[in-house]
C-alpha cells in the first residue's frame, strides 16, 4: 500500500520538485516571461534586494511606502503586500521560492 502523504513530502520522496508559483497562494504572482520576472533575473537587481531586505522589515517598508506615495499606487501596493503575506513561509522555502536562482553563467574567453 503507498502512502499519499509520504509522497508529497519532499522529506520522504526524494523525486519531489516543486516551483514555488505552484503553491496555492502564489498562482496569481508572477509567471515566467513576465516584465517582473525580467527585472527579478538582473543580477544588480538581486543583489540590491538582498542589500535592501538585510536591512529589514522597517526599511523595506518605507521603501514600499515612498514608492506608493510618490506614484500614488498605495492601494496596488497594500493588495500585493496583502497577496505575499498570505504565503505560507514554510511551503516557500520547501518550494524554493525563498531565494534567488542562481544567475546564469556567461563564458568569459581568454585573449
């Protein structure tokens, strides 16, 4: 007899993969080829969001709270933040939606 939940577990199958856009909570984020997904593959862009987030939870608020007022976008701002807080933090982080993917590598040639 096979066990269901055994196999949906990441810590009992070790064939199980999973993307984190395929949570429940993430279907409507962001897919693949989207602007935002662009923006998020730029190296610079990542590392500056992984500077920003070291800072905490206070200065990414402000950073969100200027953006919203200086482009009057508050209420767009306060449903996104509404839809990431509703992620389950631990289905992220078994998903991998918890870090960045590694940045693809370019071949570098000698003279």
């Amino acid at each position: 007899m096979t066990n269901h939940a055994a196999q949906s577990d990441p810590a009992h199958n070790p064939n199980f993969t999973r993307r984190w856009t395929d949570l429940p909570q993430c279907k409507s984020l962001r897919s693949g080829g989207s602007p935002a997904a662009e923006v998020v593959a730029g190296l610079e862009f990542r590392q500056q969001v992984a500077r920003v987030h070291a800072l905490g939870a206070r200065a990414l608020g402000e950073l969100l709270a200027e953006i919203g007022t200086e482009r009057s976008i508050m209420p767009i701002i306060h449903e996104k933040l509404g839809r990431y807080a509703s992620i389950d933090p631990q289905a992220l982080r078994v998903a991998g939606g918890d870090k960045f993917w590694p940045a693809p590598l370019h071949e570098v040639r000698g003279t």
